[in-house]
C-alpha cells in the first residue's frame, strides 16, 4: 500500500528512510532515479575532492551509484547518505591503490627492460670487439684484463662473461649499484685506452 501510494507522485519529500525503503521493492527505477538526483552532487564532489580529476571522477560517480543500486537490495543500510558516501570514499581509494599499484609496476617494468636492453648492447659491443680481435688476442685481451683495479675487473667479468645485470652485480659483490656503473665505465675506457696502446703479440715465423 505504502508503494501503491508513492507511484506518480514526488518523491523529492520522502524521507532517506522512505526512499530506500522503496529503493528495495520490485518497482524501484523511480526511487534510484530519486537517490541518484538528490546526491549525485555530493558523491561527485568527493570523488573530486579525493581524485584531483574531474572526468575520473564522473566516471566514477555513475560505477558508484551502480554499485549502490545493486547491493541496496542485500545491504544492510540503515542510513542512505552515510552508507552512500562510505562507498564513495572506499572506491576512491581503492582506485587510487590500484593505480598506485599499477603505476609501480610500471616502472619496474621499464627499470628491468632499460637495463635488460643496456646490457644487451654492452654485450653486443663486445662481441662486436671480440670479432675484430686476431687470433691470440683473447690472451692479449684478459693479460689487460688483469692489470686493472681488482674492482673494474670483477665487474667487467660478472658483466661481460657471466651476464649479470647492475643489480646482480650488487648482490654478489656487495658494491652500490652507482659503483658497479663506475667501475665498469671506468673499466671499459681503461681496457680499451690499454688496448690501443699495447702492440699485438706477433707469432715468430
């Protein structure tokens, strides 16, 4: 009868208790359409407020409402403005988490790719210098080897021959990662200036 009564008539001076009640009946468009117009305004305002984005937000909003038209039915809800708004501030924040989450993962990805791909062209370049090398040169080339800092040269050979990244070379050796990009720098500019200035090694004939 309460229901019957309430069909072509305005809701805008139903109470909140009245109108969820309604909300939860069968015949309910009307009565979310209402619970939509008297506080879309509020819930958008937080989600503004707690997103800084104004077309996140709007989006935002109407999965809000949707979500809240759904669960009404099999909620507990005693009060529509507090319960309404604790499921705005707990979407918000759970997107911002997801996104936080995702924007990580993202940079993870682009650390291990930039350097997955740095040490793919380091290794490249020395191959590249391998193959221009004469026979015998591979002597040549770990005699210079040795002459380095013990430092330079640990990470030249975890880097070059084993095919550790920065931050396993860290691990291993126990060096910061910013002295491993030293050592190996400062490594490769010693091993090639040695290089140059060190005569091959001719086989007597």
């Amino acid at each position: 009868m309460f229901l019957r009564s309430l069909f072509g008539q305005d809701l805008s001076g139903l109470s909140d208790e009245e109108l969820l009640a309604a909300a939860r009946g069968r015949r309910r468009e009307r009565f979310c359409d209402e619970i939509f117009r008297r506080y879309h305004v509020e819930v958008y305002g937080l989600c503004l407020y707690l997103l800084r984005e104004a077309s996140l937000s709007q989006d935002l909003t109407l999965q809000i409402f949707a979500k809240a038209f759904t669960e009404l039915s099999g909620a507990e809800v005693s009060q529509l403005r507090p319960w309404l708004l604790a499921l705005t501030r707990n979407t918000c924040l759970n997107h911002l988490k997801q996104a936080k989450k995702r924007q990580q993962a993202r940079q993870d990805w682009q650390a291990r790719t930039g350097e997955q791909n740095m040490l793919y062209a380091e290794n490249r370049a020395l191959e590249t210098f391998s193959l221009l090398q004469e026979p015998g040169d591979d002597d040549r080339l770990h005699a210079l080897l040795a002459t380095l800092p013990a430092e330079q040269r640990r990470c030249l050979e975890l880097f070059y021959w084993e095919g550790l990244s920065y931050r396993e070379i860290a691990a291993r050796t126990g060096f910061a990662e910013k002295q491993v990009k030293s050592y190996l720098q400062n490594g490769k500019r010693q091993l090639r200036q040695r290089w140059e200035a060190s005569p091959p090694h001719k086989p007597n004939r």
